[in-house]
C-alpha cells in the first residue's frame, strides 16, 4: 500500500523521455546554448540555479533534478566545471 504504482510508472517514463532526449542530442543542444549566451562560469551556474527554481515551482523537485542534472553533466564537461560542485 505503501508503494504508488503511478508514481513510478510516470517516474520511469520521464526517465525514459530524458534519455531519448539525450539519445537526439537536445539536452545537448540546451546545454551548448546555455554556455554559448552566458560569458561567465558564475552567469552558467545561476542560469542552472534559476532553471531549477523555476522548473520545482511548475513541476515536482524530482521532475525538475532528473531534467537537469544530464544538462549540467553536458555543461560541465564543456566547460571542465567540477560536477558535484554544480550538482551539490
């Protein structure tokens, strides 16, 4: 009773979703253009801080952590930025 097999279902299909995201290059793609309008390491980092804010207020937490962190990867081997310091 304790486990929602609604929840997980629609968890395992957004992870689904951002994999085929990734598979077409578009999480890629955001990444690239985020550090292409930003000048500053700091500007990316608030860029990322403010999508997140915005994205858990519209979606749940969850949503909004497993919608950015394959960004933040792809951004962070761009740009040779620590991942855990952007993550954490």
């Amino acid at each position: 009773s304790d486990i929602d097999a609604n929840t997980i279902t629609s968890l395992a299909a957004l992870i689904l979703l951002i994999t085929i995201y990734q598979a077409l290059n578009i999480l890629k793609f955001i990444a690239n253009y985020i550090v292409a309008k930003c000048s500053t390491i700091r500007s990316v980092i608030l860029v990322l801080l403010l999508c997140s804010f915005f994205g858990s207020m519209f979606f749940t937490n969850d949503v909004a952590i497993l919608t950015l962190v394959p960004i933040v990867f792809s951004i962070a081997q761009k740009i040779n930025l620590p991942k855990i310091l952007t993550i954490s």
